[in-house]
C-alpha cells in the first residue's frame, strides 16, 4: 500500500447503507477499514474489494474492543483519514410497551458506541493535526412515534457531532453528521407494501432514497475539500424534515 494513501473506516459496513459508503468510497480512492460484526457479510465483501480493503470484525459497544480496533490501525496504517460511524440497530415500540432492555442496547450500540469510536478516533486525529468525522444520524431524531430509543440515540449522535466540531476545529478535524430519511433498505423492503406507499406519499419528493444517496453525501462531508464545513447535519430525506406532512 502507498504511504501517503487514503485510510477510512466503515462501521457496520458490511450491509445496506454502510456497503453503499464502502463502495463509494474505494471508488474516491480510499484503502476501507470494514468493520463489522457479521463475520460472514464482512469477509464477503472484503473479498469483493481485495486489496483496497480489509474486514475487521468487532463490536462498537466494546470499549476494549475498541481500543483494540485503534491498536490495529495504528500498527498497520500509522494514521486513519476518516471515520464513518454508520453502525446501529432499532427496536421499535411503543414507550409503554418497550422493555428496558430494548432501550439500553439501541442506546449502547447507536450512542455509546459512535461516542467510542469518536474518542479513540478524536485522539488519534488530534496527534496527526488532521481528519474527518462523519457520524450517520437519522431524520428521526427529530421525533418519530415509537422510536423513544432510537430517536434519543440518533439526536445524542447529533450532539456529539456538535460538541467534537468544537473541540476538533483548531486541529484542524472537521466532524459532521449525515440524517437519512426513508431508504431503499432491507428493512423498508421487509415493510407491507400499503406501509411502504403511505411513506413514500409523505415524502415531499414523494420517493424513496437510496443507500447510494447517504453515500454521495458521507464522501462530500468526508473529503478534505470541505475545510470550512464541520459541526453540521445533511439531511439526506427527500425533504420530510423540513416539517411537511403532505
């Protein structure tokens, strides 16, 4: 590998919007650090991109786990270029209805472990006087009905990416978050179709995104071109967040 090339790391990357990011962005240049706990979807892909990429396997909510994940690309990279933090889980209910487990991991994985990530990745960053950070949010921090959890974790996120925008800047890190709405993914395929329609419909483009589109977006925040962008939020949501119920 050339000394001075690309590193990124694609948390959750082995799937939908994390694979989008990954192809994108070995297309832009960059050798991918894919990490993942889907051992199997993991190697996989890093078959399919040999050489301009690797599998690591790990979980994000593991701070030792974590530590390790750093360890290894410092030894074998020396440097890291831009983090992607895109890993995360929901299990939707009701409040009344969700148990107290189900909260404590979306908040573990979403939140605790982008908050993780971000700090081994803030360290090794602020040394090197340069990088990037974008954390992959949600358009439902802003409230969704049964997403108590999920909701909470995606506008932490948010918050984190504001706070590390400005303890960052004057090293010269740039750290942004990318809010998707409704995209072509598993689980809104997974979806009844009359469901799948009536989200569409409220959508002020009145379609769907595609992973494609989260990855055009994290490649723009990502690259060293936006010097002078950090502390922001993309929405990448047909428009929903801008407050129409149409």
């Amino acid at each position: 590998m050339e000394k001075n090339k690309l590193i990124a790391l694609v948390t959750g990357a082995a799937k939908g919007i994390g694979k989008a990011i990954t192809f994108k962005l070995i297309n832009e240049g960059y050798f991918v650090i894919i990490v993942d706990i889907d051992n199997s979807a993991g190697k996989e892909l890093e078959e399919t991109y040999k050489g301009h990429s690797i599998f690591y396997h790990g979980s994000i909510s593991k701070a030792i786990e974590v530590k390790n994940l750093f360890a290894f690309i410092i030894k074998n990279y020396g440097h890291l270029d831009l983090l992607v933090n895109n890993a995360g889980i929901i299990k939707d209910n009701l409040i009344w209805n969700m148990p107290e487990h189900d909260f404590d991991s979306v908040i573990d994985i979403n939140l605790k472990g982008t908050w993780l990530m971000c700090k081994e990745a803030a360290v090794l960053m602020k040394s090197e006087n340069k990088g990037r950070i974008v954390n992959i949010a949600s358009r439902a921090w802003l409230g969704n009905q049964g997403q108590s959890n999920y909701s909470a974790s995606k506008a932490g996120i948010i918050g984190i990416t504001r706070v590390l925008a400005l303890e960052l800047g004057k090293y010269h890190v740039c750290v942004n978050a990318v809010a998707p709405g409704l995209i072509d993914t598993p689980l809104t395929q997974s979806l009844r179709q009359d469901v799948l329609e009536n989200l569409i419909l409220a959508q002020p483009t009145r379609s769907i995104g595609q992973a494609e589109d989260v990855a055009n977006a994290v490649a723009f925040l990502g690259s060293y071109n936006t010097q002078f962008i950090t502390g922001q939020t993309l929405y990448v949501d047909g428009g929903k967040s801008i407050g129409s119920n149409l």
